[in-house]
C-alpha cells in the first residue's frame, strides 16, 4: 500500500458507510475505495471498481461495490447496466418465466384453494416473488413460513408481499432451507407444505432431498403436500433434426466431426417440443411419491413400443406434477409452459417399424435423471 | 489531462514522479493503480510493481536503475533499456512526471 492511499479521505457520502461495509473488503480494495469516497460520481465509480474486482477473481469485494453501487444510486440506469451481473445472479430470469407461466399457475392456485383450510399454517421452500405464498394466504391460510436463500430475492418478495397487504400472514425467511430452525424461524409444525422446485429435468432443483427435509424438519406427521407426487413422462419421437443441431460434419469444406465428442446426449428442447412427431404412446419413465423418502439411487428399464413406423431420434419427456384430488399439471408437448421437454438422444437414429420397441433404462440419483438405450 | 507523449529525450537524469491523483494498491500478484481524476485502473506485474513502489518518493532514472540491479540479476546496460521503456509507459499513461535535468550554466 502506498502512502498515498493512507492519507485518503473519509467518505463523503453519508449512505456509503451504510451501504457499503468497509471492514469487509480486502485489505488491498480498501485504500482504492477510500480515495474515490468523496468523488461526485461515487457510485459509478464504484460499479466500476466492482467489475474490475471481477477481473481479478476477487467475487465478495466485487459483490460488495457492486451492492453499494446500487444502494447510493438505486435509480440510475448506468448503475443498473453495470451491476446487472450482480443482479442476474441474484435473480436469475427464470423468475420473469415461470409467473407467465399460466397453466403452471392456475394448477398451484388451484391446489392450494383446494387443500389450504381456514387455520391451516404453511410452510414454502423457494419464495421467489412470492406469488405461491400469497395464493396461500389468500386461499385462507393462518399463516405462511416461505424460506428464500437469496437475500436479495427475499427481500423483493417481503415489499410484494407487503404491497398486496399480506404481510401479517406471511413470513419470508431469508436463509437457505438447511439453515431455517423450527422454533425459531417457524414457531411450530405446519400443516401444509408448497413448493415448486422442479427443473425441466425434474430432479435437478433438489426436490427430493427438500421435500424430505420439510417432512422431517417443518411439517407435522401426515401434511398435506403439493405437489404430492411428481414424475416424467415421454415418447419415442421422430427425427427433426434435433440431434443434428449439437453434431458437426463438414463446414465450409473442413471436417469438424470430431467436435462430436462434446455431443450432449440430452438435449432441452423448445417449449412446446416443437412439433416433434411421436413414434409411441405417453409412457411413464419415472415417478416420485413424495410423501415417502424416495430411494437414494434406482434403476429400471422401460420399453417403449412404437405404435408407427419412423426414424427414433430419442425419448422426449416432460414433467407431470400431482397434487391429489385430480388437480395435475403436465407439460405434455404441444402444450407449452415455463418447463422444457427434454429429448434423450439415441447415439444413432434407428428405424423402428410399428409393434418393435426401444428399451432405455433410467436411473436416478438424488438429484439427476438418466436415460441409456438399451437396445 | 495532457501527457508528455515523447520519451526519446529521458536520460538518466530525469526526475521521476508519481502524480499526485495516483492510488496504488496491492492485489494478489500485482499492483493496481487507479487515477482518481480519471477514474481508470492500470494494473502491473510484480516487477513493475516493485518498480512503481520505489518511486514512493521521486527519484532519478539513475537512481531507480541502480536500485532494481541491486534487486535482480541483470546487466546495467539492461536494466536501464526495460525501465526506460516502462518509464515511457507510465508516462503515456498520466501516472508519472518526468522533470528533465536543470541545465549547468
């Protein structure tokens, strides 16, 4: 450090000791905050300073000028440009796609004025804006216990959730899941638990080893659960081209092919599926009770038989989420929704005439769906 | 902010001086300088940043040559060739002063 950078002044804006903790940052960022505290363009300076921290792998002090950043000049456009990595980590835009996501929902809605009953407490993993929490309330919930782990999301969500005059019957907790404590976040055992952490690949938003912490953790013996079971469902389909757009050949008279070893062998298709051509009927490849622990790992073979002849590109599947009482939601191509199919590519497209069938096998770990053919 | 653009006339005499609005800090392997006027940031390696720290006080290109071949195993003739070429360096970039020797009479 050079003298210099001692003698620097203390800030000049009155907010930057509260938006910004100063014992916080690395020794080295220090004395370059503390020379631009009392500049006009303070903020600018310091969204700056956060990318350059970014440059060099120092993320917390680049999160921390970043958030100051945006504290002292939360309305100015530049800032907002020049934080947004900050903010897409802290929101990513799935957000903005699943409240469009009217089927999606109209089946939580639904579900929760269906089983939420006057008294009822519950309790939420992944608030987001909020909008399963207030469905909840609205539905005539006593109370909500949502948990949130981004701070920042959390935070947005408790306004929202204010905004629309709910906030004496709900509670968003900023903290992961694993951190919240019955008895202190959550005063007793709910009576219902929601939550809508599945991914286009169904396991991948930890749904299972969430679920069966808020049954263990936060939920009395025998809570009504929504969704109650989840699986996914899919059908041999024709080939489009699907595949061929993550293989390579000849391009511009140079063959790339070898490229293929970096071919993935799932692939998230369009939403809708886009018109993908099904070669057999509806057949479900996996399926989670999630009123039971579910097993660590399985393993099963499915066959599906083709019911028309075609070229098999792979097995397109989609999610089917239950929540008793006839109320589903299915995402089942052409039907769009926030969610993805998702297409298991065969390694070589094969011509199946009606009544043969492919075998695949699917397995699953706690937080992953495979699919291998089989024959 | 004007910069003297021209280094062909430093000699070993020349006075070196960091310019004020200067901020210097030490991050990881380098060293990062920031100029508060302008509110850019320039970054050095570790040789430049020992270089830079030994112009805390304004010194002479003789006398920082002298210093870095104490510090390294380099030939004068070297040592004077690289640090006259960062010294331009720093100069172009509006972090340094050079103030030419005063002429005898």
């Amino acid at each position: 450090m050079n003298p210099d950078a001692q003698q620097s002044t203390l800030p000049r804006w009155p907010a930057l000791e509260q938006a910004l903790d100063f014992n916080a940052l690395a020794p080295g960022v220090l004395p370059l905050v503390q020379a631009i505290a009392a500049t006009d363009n303070l903020p600018e300076r310091l969204a700056k300073m956060a990318l350059l921290m970014r440059e060099r792998a120092l993320e917390r002090d680049a999160r921390l000028l970043a958030r100051a950043a945006i504290a002292l000049a939360p309305e100015d456009y530049r800032i907002r440009v020049m934080t947004d990595w900050l903010v897409r980590r802290e929101a990513p835009l799935w957000h903005f796609g699943i409240v469009h996501d009217n089927l999606r929902n109209e089946a939580y809605a639904r579900a929760l004025e269906h089983f939420v009953k006057p008294g009822m407490t519950v309790f939420e993993i992944g608030t987001g804006t909020g909008i399963l929490a207030m469905l909840a309330a609205r539905a005539g919930a006593r109370h909500v216990y949502t948990c949130e782990r981004r701070a920042d999301v959390a935070a947005a969500a408790r306004a929202i959730i204010e905004r629309n005059g709910l906030a004496d019957h709900i509670t968003v907790i900023a903290k992961d899941a694993q951190l919240v404590e019955l008895g202190r976040d959550i005063p007793e055992r709910a009576d219902l638990f929601v939550a809508e952490i599945v991914d286009d690949t169904l396991l991948g938003e930890q749904v299972l080893p969430l679920t069966e912490l808020a049954r263990a953790r936060f939920l009395q013996p025998g809570a009504i659960l929504l969704p109650r079971a989840i699986s996914t469902i899919g059908y041999l389909v024709s080939g489009r081209g699907h595949r061929e757009r993550y293989r390579m050949g000849e391009v511009l008279g140079f063959d790339l092919s070898l490229f293929n070893r970096f071919s993935p062998p799932e692939i998230g298709l369009p939403k809708g599926g886009d018109n993908v051509e099904p070669l057999s009927a509806p057949m479900e490849l996996a399926s989670f009770d999630l009123m039971q622990d579910a097993p660590k790992e399985s393993r099963r073979t499915v066959t599906l038989m083709a019911t028309q002849s075609g070229m098999v590109e792979g097995v397109m599947r989609w999610l089917r989420l239950d929540f008793g009482e006839g109320i589903i939601f299915e995402n089942r191509p052409p039907q769009t929704s926030s969610w993805s199919p998702i297409l298991h590519v065969l390694p070589h497209p094969r011509f199946v005439r009606a009544g043969q069938s492919v075998s695949m096998e699917v397995s699953h770990t706690r937080d992953r769906l495979f699919m291998i053919p089989l024959s | 902010m004007t910069h003297e653009k021209s280094t062909s006339t430093l000699s070993l005499k020349c006075l070196i001086t960091r310019n004020a609005d200067i901020v210097s800090t030490d991050m990881n392997a380098e060293t990062v300088m920031m100029s508060i006027e302008r509110g850019e940031f320039y970054g050095v390696n570790r040789v430049g940043g020992l270089t830079w720290n030994l112009l805390a006080q304004p010194r002479t290109l003789a006398s920082l040559c002298e210093e870095l071949c104490l510090k390294f195993d380099v030939s004068e003739a070297e040592c004077q060739r690289a640090v006259t070429h960062f010294i331009g360096e720093l100069q172009q970039l509006g972090l340094i002063s050079i103030t030419p020797p005063v002429e005898a009479a």
